[in-house]
C-alpha cells in the first residue's frame, strides 16, 4: 500500500489550499476520482492541485464547491492562490515559472533575447527597461530579482537537463554595455565548461522559418505531459495539446541539428566575451 504523502500547508498559500482541499475532500469520503467526476478535468491534475503544484482554475474551483457544498470558498480563494503563485512574474508566466521547478527537462530557442533562466542581472536589468519604461526602480528591481531567482534551478547538478539553442545574432548584437555582455556570454560560458547545460548557436546562414522567430520552450517531465510555451513581450501562451507539442518538438529538433556542435558554439561565445571585454567587438 503507498504511503499517504503529507502536504506542509504552511510553504505557501498554494499548498494550504491544496492541504485543505484534500482535507474537504477526505472528510467527504470522496476519491479523486469521485471529486472530478461530472468535471472536465483529471485525477492527476487535481492531485498536484492539492500537493500545491498547481493553480486550480475557476471552472473547477466552482466543480469542487458544489460537490463538496463548501459554500464558494475555493472559488473564492483562486485569485489569492494567483497572485502567490505569479509574485513579480507576468501574470502569463506564472504558471510556467512554477512549472520549471518540476522539469526533468528543459529545452530553449531564442532567436531575439538571452533566455530569462539564463540571464546576468544587467541583461535582466535592459530587458525589463526596455518593455516596462514606466515602471518604479522598485517595480523593475523586482521583476529582475525574480527572474535571476529562477536560475536557482542551476543549483541542483542534474536536474533539469536544460538545453539551449541561440541564434548567432543573440550574441553578436548585444543589448548592454560591452563590459556587461561579456560578463553574461561567460556566465553561459561558465555553465556550459561545468557540463550544467548544452548550448548551441545558430549560424546566421542556418535555415531559418516563420516558427523561429518564436521563442520556444518545451518542457519535460516525470509524470506530466510535455509543455511548450512560447511569448511575446507582454503575451504568452501555453501549448500541451499532444499533437501540437509534438510539431513543435520536431521544429525544435532541427533548429537544433542546424546548429554549431556544442563546443564550436562555446568557442563562438567565449570568442565574442573576449572581444566584448577587451572593447574589440565588431558586430
């Protein structure tokens, strides 16, 4: 018989009111699968709701109180798990934040940008500058701290496996002063030497489509479906239809074969640091 996982309600706001949620649904004598009954949604999906891994959406917040006759509390209670779960993060992202801190596997495109997981803080700094002008020093200072937090994923040794495939012009036009771009390209650099990540550039000859230029990142996991997410500046959208994530792959998969090999990509980046440091950079 499996032993009965506890929930420590008090981590955070998501996970008391997936402790709570279990404790209703328990003192109900109600399954999962009893609770999702009549709902559009799974077993699975509402257990990580109730180990606070997920967001429970309204549609089934409103499911949960008529079957368990708990009155609109976790219907009530969506917009205080949101706002927990997003902290300093764009609404649109906020689920994929928390999505990647379950991730076996991590694999990235970016065709425009240094990826967020592996920004410095003065990469992170422009950014943030460059699509919220009108933000306090406060308000940018935190989007920043949140998402150089997100690299803290780079802590474990093993876990995610994260791979990475820029285009050529991610690293010859920089964004920054050329002192800060160099300190970023050895920051992935550094990453890279240590066998933390993989990462590969794209010529500026490789073949290009209208999908690249999307960001893509597609996520893998243990016991979850795959995940492809892709945004804009103040957009983002989250894919997990099978077939489409499968496309997507694919797409990926030769934006990857395209590519430098692994280590003639880390000389192309630690080339253009060099330069970047020294003033010597031609774009």
């Amino acid at each position: 018989m499996a032993t009965r996982k506890e929930i420590d309600g008090s981590a955070g706001v998501p996970q008391f009111y997936g402790n709570e949620l279990r404790f209703k649904r328990e003192e109900a004598g109600l399954t999962l699968e009893r609770l999702v009954d009549g709902s559009f949604f799974g077993i699975t999906y509402l257990s990580e709701i109730e180990h606070g891994h997920r967001r429970m959406p309204v549609e089934l917040a409103q499911h949960v109180d008529r079957v368990l006759k708990t009155d609109g509390f976790f219907q009530r209670r969506c917009e205080d798990v949101r706002r927990a779960r997003q902290g300093a993060h764009a609404a649109f992202f906020a689920n994929i934040a928390e999505a990647e801190t379950r991730a076996a596997a991590i694999d990235e495109w970016s065709g425009t940008l240094i990826p967020g997981l592996l920004q410095t803080r003065a990469y992170a700094h422009s950014v943030v500058r460059s699509t919220h002008m009108l933000d306090t020093s406060e308000e940018a200072n935190a989007k920043v701290d949140v998402r150089l937090q997100r690299a803290k994923l780079f802590d474990d040794p093993k876990r995610p496996e994260y791979w990475v495939v820029l285009h050529e012009s991610v690293v010859q036009h920089s964004i920054v002063a050329p002192a800060e771009m160099a300190e970023q390209l050895d920051h992935i650099a550094a990453l890279a030497r240590r066998g933390r990540i993989v990462v590969q550039i794209l010529p500026w000859n490789g073949p290009t489509r209208a999908f690249t230029e999307l960001p893509l990142f597609l996520m893998g996991f243990d016991s979850e479906p795959p995940l492809v997410y892709t945004e804009g500046p103040y957009h983002g959208q989250t894919i997990d239809d099978p077939a489409l994530v499968k496309l997507y792959r694919k797409a990926y998969d030769r934006l990857r074969a395209a590519a430098l090999p692994p280590e003639a990509s880390l000389a192309l980046i630690e080339k253009a640091a060099e330069e970047y440091s020294h003033g010597q950079h031609q774009p």
